[in-house]
C-alpha cells in the first residue's frame, strides 16, 4: 500500500498530465483546422474531426480517471478483500 503523501502525489502528476494533454489538444487541433482551412475552405470534407473525435475521447477517459476515479477498480477490490479476510478470522 502507497502511503497518503505517496498518493496525493500521484492524483497531482495525474491531474497534471491532464492539463498538458488538453493543452496540447486544444493547440494541435486548432492547427489542425487551420490548414483543413486554409487548404480547402468550407467547401471540403472536415478531415480534422477524426483527430477531435478520437484524441477527445482519450482525453476524457484520462480526465474521468484524473479526477472521478476514487481509488480505482483494484483499490476498491483489495479493499474488499481485505474486509471479508477481517470478517473470516472472527
């Protein structure tokens, strides 16, 4: 088991990385749409919705698991485990 400090440390790198990587998107794909404009107009298929679409979703997972994700899925189990091991000695 992390300690609490350990883990606080954790959730911050995470929630960091969350900020880079929405940074980054949001100055990718606005150049991404700059050159879908500036090389064809309105008039051609919108190619840079895929990397929108896409990397928005992964960036959603990534903020969900940042800041929604109390303790995760393995966290809740061994906690679990640790309650019916607690219960199984009495």
């Amino acid at each position: 088991m992390e300690s609490t400090n350990e883990k606080l440390w954790r959730i911050a790198r995470q929630r960091a990385r969350v900020k880079n990587n929405a940074i980054s998107y949001l100055i990718v794909n606005t150049f991404l749409i700059g050159i879908w404009y500036f090389s064809s107009g309105y008039s051609h298929f919108f190619w840079p919705m895929f990397p929108l679409i896409f990397w928005g979703m992964g960036l959603g997972f990534e903020y969900y698991h940042a800041y929604h994700d109390n303790g995760g899925v393995a966290e809740r189990e061994y906690q679990k485990l640790l309650k019916e091991e607690e219960r199984s000695r009495r």
